[in-house]
C-alpha cells in the first residue's frame, strides 16, 4: 500500500528521464510530452541552459532568507517588470499562492477606501488553486464540495460576459477587484473575445477596482506572447504567476503596478521560501532562453499549426464540437466525457490530458517544433477519431 493521500488517480508509469518534448520511462519506452507537467516545462526537459545555470547555483547558494538581499531575487523582478510594464513583485511558490497574494492586496486596497467587506468578482469555470482563498474564488463546485465553510468576499460572474460584470458594478459597492483568466485552462480552454479586457479596464477605471489576471496558465509565453494580456493591449494592475515561470523548478509571482504595487508594508506578507537563489536562477535562465531562443514566436506558428492540423485531421468528425485555444494551449472538444483517451493515448506514447470532462487539452513545451507537433496529431487525432466511432455507452434507463 503506497504511503501518498489519494489526492491524484495517477496513471500506470514513472518516468525516469526528459530531454525537449521527449520523457523516457523506466522500461526505455519514449513518449512525447504534450502535457509538460501540466503547462510547466515552457522550455521543455532538461534544457541545458537552464540545467548548467542549476549546476552552478546548488554549488554556490540554495536558499537564505528574505531577512536578507537575494541578488537572483531583484535581478528577476527587474525582468519581470521589464517585460510587463509592471512595477513590483512578490515572489511565493506556488499558482494558488500568488493568486492569494491578489486577493489579500485586493482586500487590503478595499480597506483603505474604508470598505469593511471588499468584495472581488471571480467568472464561473474559473480555476485559481486549492487552498481555501483560491478554491471559493474557483469557478468549479468539485473543487469546494466538501471543503465549506468558504471564504467569503467573492461576486461571481458568468465568462467574457461584460454587461454582467457592469451589473455587479452598478448594484453591489463593495466590490475593490476582478479576478479572472483570459484563457480558461482548467475550465475547458475556453478563449475570452478580443474586446473583453478592455471592456474589464474601462470598468475597473470606472469604479476604482483593480483588474488582476491569473496568468498562471496563460503567462511565460503559453498564448504566444510573453503573457497573456499582450494580446490586447491592456496592462492589469495585478498579475498572477507561477506554472512556466521557474521551466520546473517550483516559483510564483504576484506582479502589481501603480498604486497596487505600493500597498504591501514589511509584515503584511511574506514567505520563507519565496524567491530563492534557486528558484529565481531557474526563471533567470527560463526566460533568457525565452528571449534568445523566439520561443514566443514558436508557440505562436507551432500553435496555429497544431490547431490547423487539428483542424484538418478531425474535419467532418461526428462528436467533434471545436478545436480551440491560443499559442501553445488548445483543447479538442467533444460531445461526450473522454477521459479514457488519457490512458489510450498514454499507451501509444502520447502524453495528454481531458480537461472539464469533454475537451482533450494540448500544452506542449513551447519549444515543440513543426514535425514534432505532426507527430502529435497525426498520433492523437486517429485515438480520438477510434474513440468517437465506438457506441455511446447506454443511456440511463427512463425514470
Ligand atoms: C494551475 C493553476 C493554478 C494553481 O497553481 P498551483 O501552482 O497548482 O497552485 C491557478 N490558476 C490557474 C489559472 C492555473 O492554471
């Protein structure tokens, strides 16, 4: 009997080596990653920049304290800022811890304007972690069921729906924030419409809220720009990151600008591992290869390939209702539950994953190139045609 919580089904295999979009099993047996620890590995297994860049760092310092100067610490928030048009950075471990960084900077702007109950508006499918904060502010009753009494303070709203967002803002005045993701990753790759975050600034302007995106999934280069917002021309006062940010190496940023980025005082937050050398020398080296290596621009033409091939693969497929996404994160959705094409796929060497029950979800390391994504289709997309082919399972019986 294994001695770890059954919080995951995990599937049959250990792996025991990567390099690129390639992972390796105990057996030998090769498999292309079209997962990449869940919207992790940006620039895919073992990249030997990131890896020598490692090397060097254990040897010399692992960790001190945030008591202290942490020179990697400043030298990442300067290109994080850089990069983003932002201003300041905290630094935790972890997607839920940053976007818990959001919330309490959220509440602590409310109580400033002497609001006593700061409200944030959160969209339905919404995922944002899994401590208490970022699970009630998710979008997904799986995820709370069992876990109440939630924390209150959240306002929820139907997705890339702005009259609803204006609603909330002309009747409810506790509101101080909105949080929300541009791409669902977890709530089924769904894709906000091009107006969306400029409708969502003009209302924060309009009522001193603060506009706070989860970049979690969408940040480090997933959408085909660094981050997500990129794509319209909007910068949020608060941004959340973690997932690609460290190539592997666990890291989470909590990105503010203006007023946002001035609220936090010594005591008001904190962490003890946040921002090591360690940590922050694993994002250094991610997002120098980012830049040097277009990495951006491959997740932009290899994204578009992926879904056009997609596209073409599965046309006129009975039980294929979309293929969607943006850059390197894109999903298949179906007419039906498809978890087992998890394990199908896994079995010829695929690594994939259904998300919100119905869309198969692709997110590759982002340096997958042309003929490697055409492994992938051509690889996937006959499991899924096979899969759609068989019988439907029988219909509950009528009551
Ligand atoms: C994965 C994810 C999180 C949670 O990140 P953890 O590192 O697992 O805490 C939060 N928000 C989004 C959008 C995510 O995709």
């Amino acid at each position: 009997m294994s001695h770890l919580m059954e919080t995951y089904a995990r599937l049959p295999v250990t792996f025991a080596r990567g390099e690129g979009v390639w992972l390796w099993d105990a057996q030998g047996k090769r498999y292309l990653d079209a997962l990449a620890g869940v919207a992790v590995n940006a620039i895919g297994h073992c990249h030997p920049k990131l890896v020598a860049a490692l090397r060097e760092q254990v040897g010399t310092l692992i960790h001190t304290s945030n008591i202290y100067h942490i020179e990697a610490q400043e030298k990442l928030a300067d290109k994080l800022c850089e990069l983003s048009g932002m201003d300041k950075v905290f630094f935790c471990n972890s997607g839920a811890e940053a976007n818990e960084c959001a919330i309490k900077l959220a509440r602590y702007y409310g109580h400033k304007k002497n609001i006593d109950n700061p409200a944030v508006v959160v969209l339905e499918k919404s995922f944002h972690g899994r401590t208490l904060a970022t699970l009630s502010a998710t979008g997904s009753r799986k995820v709370q069921a069992g876990f109440e009494p939630l924390v209150s303070g959240f306002v929820r709203v139907p997705f890339d729906d702005l009259e609803a967002v204006r609603k909330v803002a002309a009747s409810n005045k506790n509101v101080v924030a909105i949080l929300a993701e541009l791409v669902q990753g977890e709530g089924g790759v769904c894709v906000c419409s091009p107006g969306y975050l400029k409708g969502l600034r003009e209302i924060c302007d309009a009522n001193g809220w603060l506009l706070m995106l989860d970049e979690v999934q969408t940040g480090i280069g997933r959408t085909g720009t660094m981050f997500g917002f990129q794509h319209y021309g909007v910068t949020p006062d608060v941004m959340a990151l973690a997932k690609g940010l460290g190539g592997g190496v666990p890291i989470g940023a909590c990105v503010a600008k203006g007023e946002a980025a001035k609220l936090f005082t010594p005591g008001t937050h904190g962490s003890t591992f946040g921002g090591t050398p360690f940590a922050c020398t694993a994002a250094l080296a991610t997002l120098e290869v980012m830049e040097s290596e277009n990495v951006c621009k491959n997740a932009t033409e290899v994204g578009e390939h992926i879904r056009a091939s997609l596209r073409r693969a599965l046309a006129e497929t009975p039980g294929v209702k979309e293929v969607r996404g943006q850059g390197m994160l894109n999903g298949i959705e179906l007419d039906r539950p498809c978890g087992e094409l998890v394990k199908t796929a896994l079995d010829k060497g695929f690594l994939i994953n259904v998300t919100a029950d119905t869309v198969v979800r692709f997110v590759p390391p982002l340096i997958m190139t042309k003929s490697e994504a055409d492994q992938l289709v051509g690889g996937v997309a006959p499991l899924i045609r096979e899969f759609l082919m068989k019988p439907a399972p029988a219909a509950a019986a009528p009551a």
